[in-house]
C-alpha cells in the first residue's frame, strides 16, 4: 500500500469540508450527525438515522445526498411495499414480446430509504445484497450496482403502530447508526429563519468519481497491529457482557476499523489512532447489539453498553 501524501490529506479535508459546510446550510441541527454520516461515506457503508417525526431526518438525508452530486432515487417504505419495488422485475413488452428489466430505485449511487421500518421484513430483506455485495439478483440475473453505493435509510423509533423492527442482520449492515434529537432553542429559532420562506437547497458539490477517490484515500490510512487487537476487544466485551444477548458480530469489528480510518483522514491525518477508534465505537457498535429483555425498553441501554466498553477495554500498545 502506497503511503499517503501530505497534499493528499489535505485535498481530501477540503472536499469534506466543502460538503459539510453545504449540508449545514440546508440542516440545521447538530453537527455530530453530518460527521458520522461523512465517516460511513468514506469507509463505504451505510447509514440508519433515527428520530422523531420532524426533526429533520428526510431533510439531512436529501441535503447530503444532493451535496454529493451522485444520483439520487428515494423509496417511501409502506407495509405494501414489495421486494421487486426495490430490486427490480422483468416486464413484458407487448409490441415485440420481450421481456425487459424495469428501472427501479437500486441502481443510483445513494438510495434513500424513508421511513425503512413500514414495510415488512420480506421487503427490507431485498436491500441486504446490495448493502453488502452491491450487486442485485433479478430472476437469477446478476447485475452490479453504480459505485459508490450509498444507503441513507431512516427510522421512527417511537410509533410502533404499522412498523416492523429490522431484523438483526440488516441492523448489521448499516456501517453507523446516528440517533437524532430535537434541536436546541437557538437551532429551532436559526431553522425557523432558514426555511420559513423558502427552504435552501443544497447544490451538487462532488461527483461521484471524487466520492470514490475519498473512499481510497481513507483505505489507505495506516493502522498499526495493536489498533486491530484493540478493535477486536471492544467487540469482545460486548459479547462476554451478561447485559447482552448478541455482541457485536466480526462485521462490527471491520466497520469499526473502516470508520476509525476514516475519522483520521476527517481529522487530517494518514494514520489512525485509538481515540479515533473510542469516538465511532458507540455509532458503529450500539445499533447492533440485542440486549436482555428487561433493558430492551430503554432506548439508550445500547449506546450505554458501547461506551461501557470504550471506558472498560484498555488500549495495550504493541512492543
């Protein structure tokens, strides 16, 4: 692996911040979300955003995609919903008798998922594919999906009515989760000045080929041994916890990695670090664990577990 360059690093922090900043004049709210959403864009995974209705979640979603200059499709998840609405199906044309595929939501470079939990887990299954090979199956038809791919899915956790939980392996396969609440007082009054005449909208500031160079600048970042052994024992912790039912999974261990290296490179530099690891291990590690039945009520019980073990595993630096 090639070493990265100084002018490479900081080319990389300018693009970002250049997206960040124009995300930020259509949401207003806290910044936390547009981060962790840039680190699961540059390690290549997917994002699931919960909240409240109307705080905001279709709108940061719909800027950050926009801000990528990526193209874009939009699924409104509802209880009938089918799988080939999201995958695709073969449709016969009369005139010539041919059977031809559909255009369907999949193949864009960001998906935006709305409302994910409406529909049923029939239907949510039929994004796990794309998530993690990119790629969809049509009638036996395989057919790669336009790179980079990108899932922004949004959930209510509060209005159980008509919804159904994601099973826990499509949880797995969101790289971050990023909880959203209301916004502060001064947020909500510089919100109503924003978009009480005309709503901004944020305009196109990367292409996709920019977006898949970011992806390899942020591979690169170096990670030393005792990083790995330090990811993997976070993990650990949380599948020897009597709190927890199911640990987080290996793929968490990866994705914990991915993000670390990508907050280095949002940070501004080549190499990771383990406080890089300590500031994504909640985001990347909380959505995926089941608890014990009499924690699974509390909607912070996850994020405590993780950060449980962010405070409890220490980091052994190697010889």
């Amino acid at each position: 692996m090639v070493a990265l360059q100084v002018n490479e690093i900081e080319a990389a922090r300018a693009r970002l911040a250049a997206v960040r900043s124009e995300v930020s004049r259509v949401y207003i709210g806290e910044a936390r979300a547009i981060h962790t959403m840039l680190v699961a864009l540059l390690a290549r995974g997917h994002v699931l955003l919960e909240g409240v209705p109307g705080i905001a979640k279709t709108t940061l979603v719909k800027a950050f995609a926009a801000a990528l200059g990526c193209s874009v499709r939009r699924v409104q998840f509802t209880p009938d919903l089918l799988p080939a609405d999201i995958t695709g199906t073969y449709v016969l044309n009369p005139r010539d008798g041919t059977f031809a595929l559909r255009p369907v939501p999949i193949f864009a470079n960001v998906l935006l998922a709305d409302e994910i939990n409406r529909a049923p887990a029939k239907t949510q299954s039929a994004l796990l594919e794309a998530m993690q090979e990119h790629q969809a199956t049509i009638e036996g038809d395989r057919f790669a999906l336009p790179e980079p791919f990108f899932v922004l899915a949004t959930q209510n956790p509060i209005d159980l009515e008509g919804t159904y939980p994601l099973p826990e392996a499509q949880i797995d396969r969101f790289l971050v989760r990023v909880p959203m609440d209301y916004p502060s007082a001064r947020d909500e009054v510089a919100m109503l000045r924003a978009h009480g005449v005309a709503a901004p909208e944020a305009q196109p500031v990367l292409t996709a080929g920019e977006v898949i160079t970011l992806q390899s600048v942020a591979a690169r970042v170096h990670v030393e041994d005792d990083l790995l052994e330090y990811a993997v024992a976070l993990a650990r912790f949380t599948r020897e916890n009597p709190q927890v039912v199911l640990g987080a999974s290996p793929r968490a261990s990866l994705s914990l990695l991915r993000a670390a290296k990508a907050h280095a490179l949002l940070e501004g530099r080549a190499f990771a670090t383990p406080d890089d690891i300590r500031q994504v291990a909640t985001a990347v590690l909380a959505h995926r664990l089941v608890l014990v039945p009499e924690l699974e009520g509390e909607p912070k019980a996850r994020a405590r577990v993780a950060e449980e073990a962010v405070n409890r595993v220490s980091y052994r630096r190697g010889k």
